[in-house]
C-alpha cells in the first residue's frame, strides 16, 4: 500500500506538473495557394501546391465565405455571417490569427446592414464590396439598398462608388485602375420579353410586382474621378463582368430573357459596341480569359449539343455556337465551373462536381482531383502572383 502511494505521487510530481512538450509549429506555406470555402461554409481551406498540404482556418460558427487574398499574399479576405443574417468583412493571417473586422457603417441599425461579394484590389490598398443595407420600399414592402462601396486594408468607414441603390457584382481590373460593376433599372415590360412598355404618364401608378429588375454594365476608375456606362441594352440583363487581363476587354453573360444565355465581349472605352460571341441560347456557369487575352475559357451547358457543363475555349471572332472547342476534352471532368487561371498561367483550378480540381495547362489532359474528401460552395481563389510564401510576411 506505500508504495502504491509513492508511485501515485510521483506521478502527480512528475507528470501534472512537468513542462508539456511544445507541440511543432505547422510549416509556414510556400505557395502557390488556392483557398477555397466548404459546401458546409464551416471553414475556410488553403491549399499549398508548392508544399502539399493544407490548411484550414476556422472563425466560429458562423457561415464562411472567402473571397481573396491581399495584394501581397499575406491575409485571407472572407465574410462571417450568422447563417442568413448580414455578412461582415473580415481579413486575418493566413494561420488564422489577427482577424480584423473592416467595415464600420453606422447609417443603420448593425442587424439591418452586412457585406456581400468584396473585391481586394490586386494593386491598391483597397477593397471594394457591396454594401446592402435593409430599407422600406415604396409599396411598404422590406427590401434592401444595394451600394458598390469600399474601404482600405486597415479597415473604416465605407466610400461609394454608386449611390443608385442597386447595384452589384463589382470586378477589378488587372492593373487595378479599374472597377466594372452591374447597375439594375426597372420598367413596365411589354408584349413579350424583347419589347418595351409605351411610357406611362407622369405620375401614373405603376405595380411594383409587374416590374421587371434588369442590369447593364458599367465602368468607374478607382479614385471614382471617371463612370461610363457600357452596355444599354433595351430589355434584358447582364451579368458576369470579367476583365481580360490586359484590361482592354471585358466578357460578360446577357440573358434577353430568363435563363437563356449568350456570350458577349465589350471595350473598356465610352461608346464602346458590344461584340457577341454566341448566338444559340445556353446556360454559362462561369467565365475567365486565358491568360494571353487571346481568348476565354468558359464552364458551359446546353452548349454545342451538350447538356453537361464542360469547359470551352470560346474564340473572340467568329460564332462560339460553331467555332469554340473543348478544353480538357474528358467527360470525367463533368459538371465543370469556376475555371480559374494561376497568375503565372501554369494552372487551372475548377470545380469538378463540387469537387475542388487542378489542371496542368502545359498538359490539358493531365488533371486530377485535388481534394475529394471535400464539398466546395465557391470559385478557387489563387494567391497573388507577389506572394513569396508565408515565410515572408510580416506585420
């Protein structure tokens, strides 16, 4: 019995109160990083290629969303929400520390504003985003107020770049210079989906539900000096800004009617003409340019007499309904969408039936699944072409 005693209190001696060992440090990243958000919006994920291995941050329970890295590399940007409550903006370290919380609006109620589709500038020290803030429509019915606005890395108080209320998407340019966004108007539809209504008198009421909410295109420089609309299409929608990314063209997605889609590509100049580059109705998941801007690579159904959406190599003359062709011409690539180009090119990252996929670009054939045990919700993000690896990063 004493020595069962002495051993017991050698144990509470040397054990409860020796030094715990250090548990090792992850290795820092090396990049290049593909983050992505789980269909679960449970975590974010960073996926090092040049170490292989990942990473996975978590920042409660909270609905996760990533949407970019700083120009550097150096901190994730996401949203937070509380399942369908407003988002917020956030920005941490890669290894999840140091989260910051970047806007501050104090125009409304905290519950009645959140954060939606930010956009960190590839150049500037700036983040542009939409602002949606909950307002009482005219009928008395809730809606809400849709602002492109921004803020600096640091964080603050929102700057607009719109102040019509309805506006969406917000896309940087390459060079930063540049910021393309959706501007919605309603109107009284006519006969049919292709026809204006005759305008009304003055002061005429009209049904808000009869109106029809369509979008056009439009171009703002980043000191917000310089606006021009670019597309003004009588009826319809578009959607889908992406910058080629010598910044001279912008693709984007114009529907004359519900789901049916065609492919479009316009200058950035006042007065530009836009150019179509399909015909034939179809369903565009996605779009990106190759990185020569010789070109666009699309995630397309209903397309060239195929119902699954693969990716397409989409030519800037010529009709795509004819003249485009398969990239990566595997049917086990199935269910394609969110085509996203390394900044060096080298890569494709998609999603392959919800299922994060890499792509060598130098060998279109050779692609593989990069992770399957997870379900992903959203576009992969690559890491900016600055990025020198974690090791680096500072402050």
């Amino acid at each position: 019995m004493q020595k069962t005693v002495c051993i017991i209190a050698a144990l509470i001696l040397f054990g409860s109160f020796a030094p715990l060992r250090a548990q090792p440090a992850a290795p820092p990243l090396i990049g290049p990083l593909i983050a992505a958000t789980t269909a679960a919006q449970d975590r974010i994920i960073l996926y090092d290629l040049g170490a292989d291995q990942q990473r996975s941050l978590s920042f409660g329970t909270g609905w996760h969303m990533v949407w970019g890295f700083s120009p550097d590399g150096c901190r994730v940007i996401f949203t937070l929400s509380d399942g369908p409550a407003p988002a917020r903006l956030y920005s941490a370290r890669l290894d999840g520390t140091d989260k910051r919380d970047l806007v501050q609006y104090a125009d409304a109620p905290a519950a009645d504003w959140g954060v939606w589709e930010p956009q960190p500038s590839p150049t500037e020290d700036r983040i542009a985003f939409t602002l949606v803030v909950a307002k009482t429509l005219p009928d008395g019915s809730d809606g809400f107020e849709r602002r492109i606005a921004w803020v600096s890395a640091a964080g603050g108080a929102p700057e607009f770049y719109s102040v019509t209320g309805d506006e969406a998407e917000p896309e940087w340019s390459a060079d930063g210079r540049w910021l393309a966004y959706m501007s919605y108007t309603q109107r009284v539809p006519g006969a049919d989906v292709s026809a204006t209504a005759a305008p009304t008198p003055e002061g005429t009421p009209v049904n808000p539900a009869l109106l029809l909410r369509e979008a056009d295109l439009w171009v703002v420089s980043a000191d917000g000096a310089t606006k021009y609309r670019l597309t003004d299409f009588p009826t319809g929608s578009v959607r889908a800004p992406r910058w080629s990314p010598d910044g001279e063209l912008i693709s984007f997605v114009y529907s004359p009617s519900p789901n049916n889609e065609t492919m479009w590509m316009i200058a950035n100049a006042p007065e530009a003409i836009p150019t179509q580059l399909s015909l034939g109705y179809s369903l565009v998941m996605d779009m990106t340019w190759f990185p020569d801007s010789a070109s666009i690579l699309a995630a397309v159904r209903d397309f060239q007499n195929n119902v699954n959406n693969f990716l397409w190599k989409i030519p800037l003359l010529g009709n795509a309904d004819s003249h485009a062709t398969r990239f990566i011409a595997d049917d086990n690539l199935s269910y394609a969408d969110y085509p996203r180009f390394s900044p060096d090119g080298r890569w494709l990252a998609l999603r392959s039936a919800y299922t994060l996929a890499l792509a060598d670009v130098t060998d279109a054939a050779t692609w593989r699944l990069l992770d399957e045990g997870v379900i992903g919700n959203t576009p992969p993000l690559w890491s900016p072409a600055a990025f020198t690896g974690e090791a680096g990063c500072v402050g």
